[in-house]
C-alpha cells in the first residue's frame, strides 16, 4: 500500500498542498481531478521524490520511502521530454531503467526506430509512449500517468490504457491518474478525488 501522511507542499511561496492524507492499495485505480494550476504535477513530483515535501510522510509497503535506489513510485508526467536527456537517444534512457523486449515495444505501440532517435527528432505522443515504457520497470510498484495519453489519438490512447489496466491487475500495480478528463477517469479508474471539491466513486 502506498500512504501519504500529512503531506504539505510549499513552492515559491505558495501553498500547493495542506495537511494531505490518502492512501492507494496495489492494484488500485486512483484518478485525480483538479483544475490547471491546482499543483497535481507537483503533488506528483514529490511522490516520485523528483523533489521534496515541506512536511510528511511517504510510506510504500509499511516502510517509509526510500531515498536511495530504484524508486518504486514512478511518474510519467504531461510533458514527457522534460524528462530526457537531450543529447542521449531515447533508447539509451530507457535502457538506463530496463530493456523490454520487442513485444512489450509493440504492446505500447513504440516503433524500433524512435529508439536510436534523440528526444528532439519525436513527437510529443511518441515520447509519451516510450516514457511509460520506460516507467513500467519491473521494479515499479505504483505508476503515476499525468495527463499521459492526451496527446495520443483515440485509437493509440485505447491501447495504451489496455496495457495499464492489464498491468494493475497481472502485477497488481497500482495507478494514480491525473486528467482533466471526467469521462476517461470514470472508466479507468476505481475511485477519484476532486482535492478541494468532494469525492467520488
């Protein structure tokens, strides 16, 4: 189980995030709505230890977080290319993390090809896909998805989310899904939480 605890996140001054507790149980599906600037992102950051926390706790399993290793909370954030190294390939960084094999590349719909390729030379959707490759590690407990498939077609944003929720339920890997997106979140998810508005199921 992944538990939050008093969590309070302060950044530039501001107060993104007060006194917040929640908790996500392997194989759970937890959406979060809030509006644009409410501080999902960073709230994201944080649980992958990106960056830290003014105050709380982070607990995986019972145990605090860990600050050293393989983090097993991973986030795939909204604008995946901040994320690369611009002067590696893609392939080299996914490569940094795990090598999945070609029928993993084909279950996210990833072409060999943008692996030799440098972040500059792909798309936003391409990056994308080859980032949630990347965080869905073996390793990874719980997997973060901000915003991940909004820059991907129907068709592909259909298949990338069969993949997660197969995932959630063979390894029970546990999800937590930011989006603007009501619709998508009711289907994906097992609950969500609208921070500062009310809860829903």
């Amino acid at each position: 189980m992944l538990e939050v605890r008093q969590l309070s996140i302060v950044q530039d001054g501001r107060q993104l995030w007060e006194g917040v507790s929640f908790q996500v149980r392997s194989g759970e599906r937890q959406g979060i709505s809030a509006p644009s600037g409410y501080g999902k992102t960073t709230l994201g950051r944080v649980l992958a230890q990106w960056q830290t926390a003014t105050s709380g706790d982070i607990f995986v399993g019972g145990q605090p977080l860990s600050k050293k290793g393989y983090c097993p909370i991973q986030l795939v954030p909204q604008h995946p290319e901040q994320t690369f190294n611009p002067y590696r390939t893609t392939g080299e960084s996914l490569r940094d993390a795990w090598s999945p094999d070609a029928t993993w590349l084909a279950r996210l719909a990833v072409n060999p090809d943008w692996l030799t390729r440098r972040p500059d030379e792909l798309s936003g959707g391409e990056l994308a896909r080859i980032a949630l490759l990347r965080a869905l590690d073996p390793r990874t407990r719980y997997l973060i998805a901000d915003e991940v498939t909004a820059q991907l077609d129907a068709h592909i944003q259909a298949q990338v989310w069969q993949v997660l929720l197969e995932e959630a339920k063979r390894r029970e890997l546990g999800l937590i899904v930011f989006s603007h997106n009501k619709a998508l979140l009711e289907k994906v998810c097992s609950s969500i939480w609208y921070p500062g508005v009310t809860a829903a199921s």
